[in-house]
C-alpha cells in the first residue's frame, strides 16, 4: 500500500502565528469557514484546505496556493467559526509570511516582519535625505533658505534635477522591478507539475486583467460580494467605500506627479507646456493635488476607524496591517501640513516637515515588495492567474 509521508515545518507555523494566525489550531475542521466565504469556489474551498496546511506547517503548499490571495478578508469565516480560530487572520498571516521571504532583499522582509525592525527602516532613508540636505545647505548658505522675494521654495533645498526626481525614479522602477520577479516567482509557484485543463474558452491574459481590474480596482465589486455573504449577526462596517477613495485619492496624486514632472522636463525643450512649483493654489493641476490629498484623508481615517472598531475577539489586526496605514497616513500628514507651513510663512516648520515628507514616500515605495501594499499586485496576479483557467 502506498505511503503518504508529511514533513511538518514547525518554524512556518511559529512564524504564520507570530504573524497573526496565532489561533489557527483551534480549527477542528468543521468547515463552517469554506461555507460561509461568499467568494470561494464549488470545486476548491476555501479557507478550510489553508486552516489544515497552516496547522501541520505545509509550506510549499500555501506558497503554491492561489487561493490564499483572493481572500478579501470580510471576516464572515471568522464571524461564524465555532471554535474562535480566525481563518482570516491566518490567510493574511499566511500571505504576510510568504512575501516577506518572497523576494531578495530578505532582510527588508525580515525588518519589516516585526515593529523593532522599523527603525533601521526609517534610519536609511531619514540618514538619505539629511545628506542630501546638508550638502545642498552648504551649497546654498542656509539650512533653511527663502527667495530673493522671501518665498518658501522647497527646491532650493531639495532640487528636483538631481535630488528628488533621480532618486525617486530609481527608488520607484527598482521597486517595480523587485516586485516584478515576485510576480513572476509566485506565478512558478501557483503551477502545479504536469499540465492544466482550461475550462471554458481560452482569452489573452491582458483580458484577464482587465477584468480583474474592472472588478477589484476600478468598481470594487468583490467587497459588496462579501457583504452579501452570511448573515453572521455581528456588525459589518463595509471597507468599499473606504478603499475606493483610498485607490482613486493615489491615482489622482500619481496623475498630478506625471502632469508635474513631465512640465518640469518637457518644459526645458518646449517652454509652453512648463510647470512652475509651487503652483498657485488655483492652478488647476493644483486644485486637482489638493482634492486628491482631501480623498487621501478621508479614505485614512474610514478605515482606521473600522479598523479600531473591529472586534478583536473575531478579527485581529497584525504590525503588517498598522505599518501600512501609518506609513500612508505619515505620507498624507507630512504632504499637507508642509504645504500649510509654507502658506503661513513658517519656514522652519515647513523644511522639517517636507523633509519628513520625503523620508515616508521614499519608504512606502522602496518597501513596497515586503508590505501589504505589494500584496495588491501579488493578488492581482493570482486573480489573473485561476481566470485563465476558467475560474471566474
């Protein structure tokens, strides 16, 4: 008769639990879970599968496990277990573990894994950008520096030819880069040996995509999904809204840094079409920045708020979780409150807090790969990936 041998990996399920999925071995395997999840598929449930892999440390088998990504984390599989194990919580920690180690540099993930690592993580970029400024200030004759008309100009400082746009740009396409071989790592990972059968007819991946994007970016539709799920009897604050303001508010803000840049750079060959910053409040690519920061804000704090709300009984909240918040909601203070300072004429307050500006956006983009926020392009890819196969 054949044998079936299973190797444990006790470390993995140390770290799934350090991670947030502390409770995973209350599961009895009752599989109230993979019933009440709206989202999980007739032929491959999930979180029950997961909960039995998680509790006997199968490794290999959540890091090729598409599944573990579409999870939007509503929490009915949490509501409603019976035994308080939290299959939710253990399919972020799962998907925590697994892109902290995912891709090279691992000691990023492994800083980022804990709240003691975020020291050395703000140290590099802080020590970075007082560099940056002392040898401007040295150039320039003062630390904090006005115009020959008195005005508050951050890029006398912080020049944007070769300080802000050189380091950013290689700060962002090597984050891209990084999280790219991530991608293309998991996507090895989610292929099984053999061959697969494609169930329906075959489409371009980038239709797939496309769709993905329709349903899980541009109109959110996954999150109303799971809230007509079960009817747990505990109180539901829907992330919808919250995460919509929060995509259209980064989108806008990125359109407004393409419309900028490309001002600045084109501006130097076709003088027409040249962006001077500041920009006057009631310069359109201005207001557009202003009203894209105000969604920033607002889509923060609906979602700390029902974070804080959230019943810790049914549903933790893991370091992954507040790091990502704090560092966006760092990113989205700093940028408002510069611009106050230099309104009101207050140069020293207004230098240190652009400074502390640039620090957190260089971070929330270099760490992208190791955070929840590259978790977005690992779900989107696991998303496309079950599609191509016939999994809608």
């Amino acid at each position: 008769m054949a044998q079936c041998v299973i190797k444990p990996d006790l470390e993995f399920v140390r770290e799934l639990q350090e991670s947030g999925g502390d409770s995973l071995k209350k599961c009895y395997q009752c599989a109230t879970c993979s019933v009440a999840c709206p989202l999980a598929p007739a032929n491959a449930p999930y979180p029950r599968k997961e909960m039995v892999w998680a509790s006997w440390g199968l490794k290999d088998k959540l890091m090729g496990d598409a599944d573990l990504w579409l999870c939007h984390n509503c929490g009915n599989c949490s509501d409603l277990c019976p035994r308080g194990a939290k299959p939710a919580d253990m399919m972020s920690a799962a998907r925590n573990v697994i892109y902290r180690d995912l891709v090279e540099p691992k000691s990023i993930g492994t800083l980022m894994s804990k709240p003691s690592g975020l020291p050395v993580l703000f140290a590099i970029p802080a020590l970075l950008w007082l560099v940056i400024w002392a040898i401007r200030a040295s150039i320039v004759g003062a630390w904090f520096p006005r115009t020959f008309d008195g005005r508050i100009v951050f890029g006398q400082i912080f020049y944007g030819d070769y300080t802000i746009d050189p380091i950013f740009m290689l700060t962002f396409f090597g984050a891209l880069f990084i999280i790219g071989r991530g991608v293309v790592k998991l996507w090895g990972m989610f292929k099984p040996e053999g061959t697969l059968t494609v169930i329906g007819q075959k489409r371009c991946w980038l239709l797939h995509l496309w769709d993905v994007l329709w349903d899980e970016v541009i109109t959110h539709k996954k999150f109303s999904d799971c809230e007509e799920g079960p009817n747990t009897g505990k109180t539901h604050y829907n992330r919808q809204f919250g995460h919509l303001l929060l995509v259209y508010s980064f989108c806008i803000l990125a359109f407004v840094t393409a419309i900028v840049a490309g001002g600045h750079w084109i501006g130097k060959i076709w003088p027409v079409v040249s962006i001077e910053t500041p920009m006057p409040l009631t310069f359109p690519v201005k207001l557009l920045a202003n009203l894209g920061a105000l969604m920033l804000l607002a889509g923060l704090a609906i979602l700390t708020v029902r974070r804080w709300l959230q019943n810790n009984k049914n549903h933790g909240s893991s370091w992954h979780d507040w790091y990502l918040l704090g560092i966006i909601w760092a990113v989205a203070l700093t940028g408002v409150l510069s611009q106050c300072f230099r309104l009101a004429d207050c140069v020293v307050p207004a230098f240190m807090v652009y400074y502390l500006h640039l620090v957190f956006v260089w971070m929330l983009f270099a760490y992208l790969p190791w955070t929840k926020l590259g978790h977005f392009v690992y779900r989107t890819a696991a998303l496309v990936y079950v599609r191509m196969y016939g999994r809608g």
